[in-house]
C-alpha cells in the first residue's frame, strides 16, 4: 500500500521568519550630507562680507593688543587713535591733497613706463629680428635693482618731479615687457595655421589671433605694473619730496607719530587694491571669450 505524504507548509515558518525579521530592531542610520551642500552653506554668505574675516580678525587683534598694553603707544598706536589722525588730516584736507599728488605721479608714470614696455614687447614678440636687437638688453637691464638707480637719476635728472616718475615708469616697464612678450610668444602656433589657412594676412593674425592671445598675460602684467607701481612711489617720495602721501609719512618719521604713519600705509593700501579692482574689472570686460577656472 502506497502513502501519500503530503509537502510540508513552509508558508507559515517563511511568514514568521519575515515578521521577525521586520520586527528586529535596524542600526541607526544617520542623514548624509554631501560635501557641496555644506559648502553651499558657506557660499550663502555673500562675498564681501567673507573677504571681510581677515582684515576684521587683524584689527581686533591689533586693538586688543593696544588695549593691554602689549602694544605701547610708542611702538604702534592703537585703532582709534589712528582713525582720529586720519580724521584730522581729512578735515584740514592735507591727506586728500597728498593723495591728488601721488595719483599723479603714478598715473604719469604708468603711462610712460606702460608705452615704454609694451612697445619693445610688441617689436621684440613680433618679430625676431626685434627680438635680437630688443630682448637681451631688457633681461640684462631688469636685473639691475632699479631702486639702486635713484642717485643716478637724482644726478641725471635733479631732484624735482622727474626722478619719481622715470622711477615708477622704470618699474613698470619691466613688468609689462616680460607678460606681453610671453603672452605674444605663448600663442598656440596651430591658432596661427588656422589663421592662415583662413586667408588672413600677417597683420591680419597679428590683429585678430596674436594680439587676444596675448590679452591675458598683459592684464597680469598690469597687475604686476600697478604694484610696482606704488611700491616705486613709496622710493620716490621718501627721498626730496615736498609734497605726497611719502612727505607726510616722513614728517611722521621725525615727530615719532605712528598714527600718522600708519595712516599713510592704510592709504598706500587702500589705493593699491582699488587700482587692482580696476584691472579686475577690465579683465572681466575684455576676457568674456576666455573661460576660466573661478574655484569651488
């Protein structure tokens, strides 16, 4: 006789092994938060108020070390005596005259130390036999500290307004000679073949290829340039100047004011980052066509 034995019901043991399963308690999980949106958090804080952090960080240290004693009046004066001696020179209206002549004196001397320095880089980038007659004397000048050239200009050229401006212009041409000639010879050779192969003539590459790559490496030199720039003017003024943010800050010198010193320097500052923001500005207007990399 044949027994049939039935298949066991594994339903019920699968359907409890499930509901165990459910009913065990899970590890405790944890919301992540990717990395960009943590930085989206910092990028919410507008930009002005971020580039803000450093200088506020060092005034308050520099006020907090006034205000114990680490600091003596005689070594640096404090923030608040400086902004009431800023205060004052801005009243009597000394500092604004100072600064129209030193704006001047930059300005003057951007101008002719710029024509100077892009002139030969153009003659020299363009053109090999400018090259040959151009660029060696320029390498073999530029390494002469031009700082070291101020008695011979003060004999050459008196002690009046031209040494400080031949001073800045010296400066300033080095700097735009050596980023307009690597930016004219760093032109991708195969932008020049296209440009033939187009029909375009010499002047015509040079015009519509040579002279936008060369763009930015000139407005690199000019950042360069206008740095020197200010840096050629503290020179000039702290040596037969009668006149200028450097004239006060020697009259400074003299009576021990630190106030005023230092006042002078926030100036110096302050004009050299307006004039870097200018050049920022330019190259956002003529570098639309040039993606670049702005940071994460």
């Amino acid at each position: 006789m044949t027994v049939d034995h039935a298949p066991p019901d594994i339903s019920a043991e699968s359907d409890s092994d499930e509901a165990a399963v459910a009913a065990r308690p899970g590890p405790a999980l944890e919301p992540v938060v990717p990395a960009a949106s943590r930085r989206g958090r910092l990028r919410s804080v507008p930009r002005w108020l971020r580039r803000t952090v450093g200088p506020l960080t060092l005034l308050i240290l520099w006020q907090v070390l006034s205000a114990t004693g680490v600091l003596s009046a005689d070594t640096l004066a404090s923030p608040g005596t400086v902004a009431r001696a800023g205060a004052d020179l801005i009243g009597d209206g000394t500092l604004p005259s100072a600064m129209a002549i030193s704006l001047q004196r930059v300005a003057v001397g951007l101008l002719i130390g710029g024509a100077a320095g892009i002139t030969l880089a153009l003659a020299s980038g363009l053109s090999r036999l400018g090259e040959d007659l151009i660029d060696a004397t320029v390498q073999m000048l530029r390494t002469v500290p031009w700082v070291g050239l101020i008695p011979l200009f003060i004999i050459w050229l008196g002690i009046g307004e031209a040494p400080k401006v031949a001073l800045i212009a010296l400066g300033v041409a080095f700097h735009l000679y050596l980023n307009v000639y690597a930016g004219i010879r760093g032109v991708d050779a195969q932008l020049v073949e296209a440009g033939q192969a187009l029909g375009l003539g010499r002047w015509g590459l040079v015009r519509h290829v040579v002279l936008p790559g060369a763009l930015p490496g000139a407005m690199t030199g000019l950042r360069y340039s206008l740095a020197t720039a200010w840096l050629a003017l503290v020179f000039g003024e702290s040596i037969n100047a009668d006149a200028g943010i450097g004239f006060l800050m020697n009259q400074a010198r003299e009576f021990f004011r630190t106030d005023v010193i230092v006042v002078c320097l926030v100036v110096y500052a302050f004009l050299g980052l307006l004039a870097d923001a200018v050049v920022r500005t330019l190259e956002r207007l003529l570098l639309q066509w040039r993606p670049t990399f702005t940071g994460q």
